[in-house]
C-alpha cells in the first residue's frame, strides 16, 4: 500500500481527500501545518506528499503554531524547499484549488513535481497520482505496477483494492464483481460464453455454478443502481454476457 503524506490545513476539504484516497487504496497521514509536514517527512518515509499552495491558518480564531525553525513558511511553496533541502526526494506535488500560471511557475520552481487543482475529477487526480508513483518505482529499481488499473469502458477498475471508479463515485466490488468486470473489459465487444465467466471468475471452485453467476451479476448490478449508475453488463440469452453499451456512453448532466 502507497503512503502519502497530506498537508492541508483546511480540515473539512482534508479529511474528505483522506477518505476518498484511503478509498482508492492509499494510506494517508495528514499534517495540517508546514511544521508538523516538515516532522512527520523527517520521521517517515512516505511514497509521496501532497502540499497546498497556502498554509496560512484560515479565520481571526485560528490558534498560532509553534515554530519549527527560525523563520516559519506559511506557504506550501516554501514548505517545498525546505522539505527538498533536507533531502526529501519522495515526488512532491503542491495540491490546490488556485489556478494560474504564476501559482504553477512558482510550485514548480520551488522543487514540486507537479501542480494539481483540487476542482480537477477524482480520475484525473487518480491518475496523476499513479503516473508519479509509477516513475518514483522506476527510479528505484521497483516493478512500475503499470497493470494495477483497467479500463472498463469509461469506468476504471483498481485490481488491488476491488475499487470501480465510475463517474467520480467510488464503489467497492467483491474479488469475484471485479474479476467478472475484468474479464468482459479485455474484449468489450465479443460476447463472453457462460463457461468463460465461471472459469475466469471462479476457476475450479467447487461453489462454481450458473447460479453463483447470476448471483454475481445481480449484486454488481445492485450497487450499480443504488449509485444511479447504469447496467455495465448485458446478458445475450443462450450465449452469455458482453461489456454494455452504456459502460461507453458518457452521463448526460443535463437537467430534465
């Protein structure tokens, strides 16, 4: 499991991105200040930090934090250079929700190696976050776990943690819901035969069944629903089960 070091002071938008990554498959540790980042990164290892562009306590009421070095950084940008002096070589990204290209310039300047707005989608955010951590591996001599997401459809399936990422909602699927998915992703259009599904999904199992599989089926299309999500499988009668066509069609947001 990948740790990431999270440092936001805003507690509300950290403790929702703690949760949504820790969904997704990460361990997060949260600091909600540059000196309390600047401890735990010296103390820790972590496979990669995510920073805020500004670290300044938010509201008249805010306490005041002890300094950890003679002159304190409010800003994440600062937070990356001290975090680079002192050898911290984890990919840092500033994460934030300031747009421009002045804000970028200088995140990037400062040592980060990427800059993320927070209003970015969830898959987006995702894949970012696994293009770092794929390079990080590379670097050290790691396998790059490039095959760890699939594509299914527009949907995209996390094979460690059974977590179906569909239309910026996380579902949780069985081993057998994500290995049934998974298999009628590989050829989305052919039609996958009753006995295919049974060996990808249960191999030799004695609890193999025709049964089992409509079971399966039926719960996976449970969870869909209760999502408002549509049906990503279509059942052919008498030859078996193909990827839906609605798995491709992009969710009209459009008001009725």
């Amino acid at each position: 499991m990948k740790s990431i070091l999270l440092v936001d002071n805003e507690a509300v938008v950290a403790k929702a991105q703690q949760r949504s990554l820790t969904k997704c498959g990460f361990h997060v540790v949260l600091a909600d200040s540059a000196c309390a980042a600047r401890e735990l990164a010296e103390h820790e290892q972590f496979d990669l930090i995510l920073v805020d562009f500004d670290l300044m306590p938010k509201g008249k009421h805010s306490r005041p934090i002890e300094p950890c070095s003679e002159k304190i950084s409010w800003s994440g940008t600062g937070l990356v250079r001290e975090l680079r002096a002192v050898g911290v070589m984890a990919p840092i990204i500033v994460y934030t929700f300031l747009e421009g290209e002045p804000y970028e310039t200088a995140s990037l300047d400062a040592g980060a190696d990427d800059y993320i707005l927070k209003s970015n989608p969830l898959s987006v955010i995702l894949s970012r976050l696994h293009a770092h951590l794929r390079r990080q591996d590379r670097n050290l001599g790691l396998s790059s776990g490039a095959d760890r997401r699939v594509a299914i459809g527009r949907y995209t399936l996390d094979r460690d943690t059974s977590i179906l990422l569909a239309d910026e909602k996380l579902i949780a699927l069985s081993m057998r819901e994500s290995k049934l998915l998974e298999k009628l992703a590989a050829n989305p259009l052919r039609v996958v035969s009753q006995e295919e599904l049974l060996d990808a999904v249960w191999g030799n199992e004695l609890r193999r069944s025709p049964d089992a599989l409509l079971s399966c089926i039926k719960r996976l299309r449970v969870k869909m629903e209760k999502c408002k999500l549509s049906d990503p499988i279509e059942t052919i009668r008498g030859r078996g089960c193909r990827l839906s066509a609605s798995a491709y069609q992009k969710t009209d947001k459009r008001a009725t």
